[in-house]
C-alpha cells in the first residue's frame, strides 16, 4: 500500500491538503485507489488526477479515465470530504499484448469459381479503349456484371503488433517483430468508398487493376458523341440483368440526356440472354450524325483515254482521237470546290462538327494555263492543240505528230517526245519511239517496233516474231500474234493472242470479239502482275503448251533485284573487311582489343575501315528490310491474284503464280486458278 499527496503545484490556486492514496498490485498489473481528498478544491478534475499519476506515481499504462471521473464526480459534491472505496476500485491495469495482422482485401464480388479463373482485367480494359462499338464487343473477354451499391470488397487494413506492459510501461510479454503485411486499395471510376468498404456506383463491369477498383459502364459512346451502344461480354455467374433504373443512371453518370423505355428494357434483356456465352453491342441512344463535306474533285472536259473495242475486236481508234483532242484556248478540265459538310447533333444537344471535304490539287505541266478563282487554281486551258490527259496527278495537253500513212523504211524512222499518230500501220524494220502515247489505225507488222512512255494503241494488231512492242503505260489491240508485248500497266487484246511472249505489270484481259478465235490465248508465253482473264487457254494440242501466269510486276521485279544486289554487294565488301581483320562479328570488346593493340601508326586506316563496315552493315540492314517490304507487296499481289476462264482451259495449259505451277492434266470448263497454301486451286465458277 502506498500513500502520496498531490502536489502542491498541480495547481496554483489550490491549498496543500489535497491528496491521494492508492495501492498497487505486487507484479504492477493494476493500481486500486483507497483514498481522496480534494482538500475543498472541487475544480480538481480527471487531467489533474491522470498528471498525479504520471508524475507522483510513474503509472503511464491503463489508467481508466471513466471510473477516475465517476470518483471525482463523488467526492467534488463534499470537497472537504475524504473519499475511502469501500470495495476493489482499480484505476489502472496492465495491457494485455496485441497481435499483428496482415492486411486484406475481400473481393466480396469472386465467387469461389472466379477465385479459381481470375478475369482479365487487362483484356476488358484494352477493349474499351478501341474506337468503335464493334472492335469493343469482338474482345469477347469474360466479366463480372455489378449493379448500383453492390458492396465489391472491404479493405481489412494491417495491425501491428503490441507487447504487453505493466501500469509503469514496462515490457511483460513481447510480440513478434515481424512488420505486417500492407495491402492497399482505392476506389476508380464508379466506385465509392465508405470505411474501407467499396460499392459499385453504375450498372457495369468489375475492373481491378493496380491496387483500385473501379467499374467500367456497359456502355460505349463514339467519340462525336452521335451514338451510345450498350455492350454486353459473357457474364460469369451470379448472371446480372440490368433494371430500368440501372440503365438510366448510367446515362445519366454518362452525361446522356436521354432515357430508355421499359420496351427497350425488353430488347435489353433478350439481346443478353440470346448472347449468354457471346458478346455483342446495341445500339441504345443516338443523335443525328454529321455529313461529311465531299472532296473537291476534277472534272475533264475531254473524255476517256481507255479506248473502246468494236465488236470485231478492234479498237475504236477514231472515238479516242475524238475523246482526247483538244484545241488550243479549249477548256479541258476544272476543280469541282469542297464542301463543308452538315453538322450533326449529339445526344446531349451538342453540335457535332462536319469534317469538311478535302480540297483537290492538280499539278500541270507548261502546256496548260491555269485560271484562278479566290487565289486558288479552278479552270485549266489548252495551250495547245493536243491529246489531253490525266493521270490522277497532272494535267497535260501533248501536242500530235500525225503521219498520214505507213511508217516503213522510206519514211524513216519516228522519234518525237510527245504523241504520235499513225493512220497506217507501222511495216517491217520501222521504229517508232515516243514520249508520249502511240496510236497506230491499222497494224504494226513483223520487223516493227514501237516504244512509248505512255500508251500504245494499235487498231488492227500486232504480228509477227520480230514485231515488238514496249509501253509503260497500257497496250490495247485486237490480236497479238508471234508478237512480243511489254506493258508497265495493262494490256487488252480483243480478239487472241497466238504464240506471243506478252508481259503486262497489271492486268491483262483477252476476249471483246464473239467470234470463233475469241477470246483465245493460244501458245507462247503470256504473264501478268495482277491477273489474267480470257475466254479459253491452249488449243487442246498438247505438241503446243500455253503458259499463263502471275509473277511480279517488271518494276517490282526490277526492284526486287536491285536490293539483292545491294545486299550481296554488302555481304562481300563486310566478309572482305572481317577477313582483313580477323573477326567473325562486329563486336564492340572485340574491335576495341583490336584497336588496343594496333600500332599508332596503323590506327587510322584501321579505325577508317571500321567507319566503312558499320556503314555497310547498316546499308545491308536498310536493304533487307527493303528487301521484306518488296517481297510482302508481291505476295499480297499472289494472293489476291485470280486466273479467270470463261469458258475452257486446256490440258495443254501450264498454271503459273509466283513459283507455283500446274499442269492441266484434263480440260477445265469456266474455272478461276488461285494460291493457296497448298499450291495453286482451280474452282469451277459460274459468274464468269
């Protein structure tokens, strides 16, 4: 037992007599007071007793402020009387040791199946941020479905660890030192958070990533605001349809002044259920869209520089020269202006802006003047009498140098940098050369040749084993014969070609003529860069195969070996300088021994040829991947590439496309050859 009075300077105005008395237990666990006396001070209270405590006593632990006021409550009414506790009254005790817990979180949404299959949080995120409802919905990820206040999960926060202590603070049982784990968690979008409880706030999807939880709305909307599509994914267990009031929250959340019926509810509901293991988007409220404003375009004055064929297969040389000539002065094309488009209306209201057209630019080369409107180029003249033309980029009047019969060896030889027009035909040993388009009325023979940059036009036909012709624009005939055709573009026959070496870069078509030889490829070597179309292939004679084929364009082609020879080129000069070096690689440890151990006088020339192998290494890098971007365009060109027969290919026929071949083994009726994995595939088509 032990017995002490308060201090007198517990407060100043106080007398001296107060004092307390307590006892206190021999292991220190508990303190019980026995006696007190306010000495007539009655504004004596709990903080002046708890500091007597602390400091006439040393007890810093336990000390139970409630039963220390309900005593002073007691005694203040009779200060001059002295208290005495007539049973056990403790005023402090021990505390007891607390254990440390790791932090958790319950996800109060997984049922023990998800638990086991986690959700893809990654993947439903990914699909929302894709522009359109469709590529939203093909994700087809697996979700949880919420609805407004459902409780997601509860925040179980870390405790650490205390010991037990005595009244005095002193260490009766220890604990473990061990840190407790921490977890964290905060509420995202949707989601709100009272007490370490989550509740979701809209009709949606659970997401959980980087220590938050939020809730993505099963809604997308376009960008211009003109469409919201309700998104429905495969919804694991507890299913989770949405209400009336779900819904219209959402839009709300969403900032969608519109609501929905109890109808579209219905809808709702059966789109869900018909899509129980699928996905899936309807579309659930919408503005008015903008119109886009339409580009400015251009409009020619002259027509068409794809000739016509007559029903015998010739081509109409006379509507060509009348579709292209264009006088001097003469009007031959303007820009049509852009328009601004009409704008459209958002759910909300909002004006949604009309991306206006795009304004259309042409360039022109000297023979065209050009006229104004507002500072902008708008009607374009001739300066000339001349063909017209119009290749998607410039505008061009080329003037014609018109020959009024044969080209032969007594005319001579023709060589002009613009058009040229021959009413005749072009004989044996004759040479024609152009800048421009060719146009022969009538036929160039065998021994001819004739070279254009842009088209050749050759009424009658082409015949013979030394006639050739090379064009890098189209070729346009009615037979091709023994002949020897090369086009950059395409190349149209319209009656046959029989035993000729023809090469078209895009397509090449045989057959306007309906009559017997129609249509007919028949011997030779016939190939094309995007695909061929023909009534029949061969004759039946299998003494006289015909081959028909795709295979790169000349210019891909030509690229193609120009880059192999740049690669090789690199790959010779880089195994020359790793020989001179003595090196199998371009290391860095390894070049800089070398380096180290070179001679002063030899470091230059060394360091010199290592500057031209890093060059060459990256030159040959650039060309590989020149190189693989080739390649890629020619195989997109084989795959989409089709061989088309409208009515018989022959057994005499060799298939060709890229480095796969067939050979008819029987005759085909009106089939379409094309690549596949497996080779080259011939299907029977009636829409030919």
């Amino acid at each position: 037992m032990a017995k002490k009075t308060l201090d007198k300077s517990i407060r100043k105005r106080i007398n001296n007599r107060a004092w307390m008395r307590l006892e206190i237990s021999d292991n220190a666990r508990m303190a019980f007071i026995r006696g007190l006396y306010l000495g007539g001070d009655a504004a004596i209270g709990v903080t002046d007793v708890i500091d007597t405590l602390h400091k006439e006593y040393g007890i810093t632990v336990g000390i139970d402020e409630e039963v220390i006021g309900r005593i002073l409550e007691e005694v203040s009414a009779e200060p001059n009387r002295v208290f005495s506790s007539k049973g056990i009254v403790v005023v402090a005790h021990a505390a007891r040791p607390v254990q440390g817990r790791d932090g958790e979180v319950e996800f109060h949404f997984l049922t023990e199946k998800l638990k086991r299959t986690p959700l893809s949080y990654e993947a439903l995120t990914t699909a929302f941020e894709q522009k359109d409802p469709v590529s939203v919905s093909r994700a087809g990820v697996l979700v949880r479905a919420t609805y407004p206040g459902e409780k997601l999960a509860t925040l179980h926060k870390h405790r650490s660890g205390k010991p037990g202590q005595d009244i005095f603070g002193r260490i009766v049982t220890p604990v473990s030192t061990t840190l407790p784990k921490q977890v964290y968690l905060s509420a995202g979008n949707y989601v709100r958070e009272e007490d370490g409880e989550f509740f979701a706030d809209i009709y949606g999807f659970v997401c959980v990533l980087d220590d938050q939880i939020s809730v993505l709305p099963a809604l997308h909307v376009l960008s211009d605001g003109s469409e919201a599509h309700f998104i429905h994914f495969p919804q694991a267990d507890p299913i989770c349809l949405p209400q009336l009031d779900w819904i219209n929250q959402m839009l709300v959340k969403m900032e969608i002044a519109q609501e929905i019926t109890s109808e579209k509810l219905v809808q709702i509901h059966q789109f869900i259920n018909e899509r129980r293991s699928g996905s899936g988007h309807m579309l659930l409220v919408e503005g008015t869209r903008p119109v886009p404003g339409q580009d400015g375009y251009v409009v020619l004055h002259f027509g068409e520089d794809r000739t016509h064929m007559l029903p015998d297969g010739r081509v109409d040389v006379v509507s060509r020269r009348t579709a292209l000539g264009v006088k001097s002065g003469e009007r031959i094309a303007e820009i049509i202006l852009p328009t601004i488009g009409i704008p459209g209306e958002s759910f909300n209201g909002r004006e949604i802006p009309a991306a206006a057209g795009k304004v259309c630019t042409v360039k022109t080369s000297e023979r065209v003047r050009v006229e104004l409107e507002g500072g902008n180029p708008r009607f374009f003249y001739s300066k000339n009498d001349g063909n017209a033309s119009y290749d998607g980029n410039t505008l061009d009047v080329r003037s014609v140098l018109r020959i009024s019969g044969d080209v032969d060896r007594l005319t001579g030889d023709i060589q002009y940098d613009q058009d040229v027009e021959i009413i005749g035909s072009v004989r044996k040993g004759a040479k024609v050369s152009a800048g421009g388009t060719v146009l022969v009325v009538g036929a160039i023979d065998d021994g001819g040749a004739v070279t254009a940059k842009r088209d050749v036009v050759v009424g009658e036909g082409i015949a013979g084993k030394s006639a050739k012709v090379v064009a890098l624009g189209h070729v346009e005939t009615r037979h091709i014969e023994y002949s020897t055709v090369i086009a950059r573009k395409d190349v149209v026959v319209g009656n046959r070609i029989l035993h000729g070496q023809v090469r078209a870069g895009g397509r090449l078509t045989v057959g306007f003529d309906a009559g017997e030889n129609g249509g007919h490829i028949v011997g030779g070597e016939v190939l094309a860069g995007l695909g061929i179309e023909a009534e029949q292939l061969g004759s039946g004679d299998e003494s006289n195969t015909t081959l028909v084929g795709v295979v790169p364009s000349i210019e891909l082609e030509a690229r193609l070996k120009k880059l192999d020879e740049s690669i090789d080129f690199c790959n010779t000069n880089i195994l020359k300088i790793f020989r001179t070096l003595n090196i199998q690689a371009l290391n860095p440890q390894l070049i800089e021994g070398i380096l180290r151990r070179t001679p002063p006088g030899r470091k230059k020339a060394i360091a010199d040829l290592l500057v031209k192998l890093k060059g060459l290494i990256v030159y040959r890098d650039e060309s590989l991947s020149g190189h693989k971007a080739v390649q890629a365009e020619i195989d997109e060109a084989f795959a989409a590439a089709e061989i088309k027969v409208r009515k018989t290919a022959h057994a005499d026929v060799q298939v060709k496309i890229g480095s796969r071949s067939l050979m008819l083994q029987q005759d085909e009726g009106r089939v379409t050859f094309s690549v596949s994995d497996d080779g080259i595939q011939c299907r029977k088509t009636d829409d030919i």
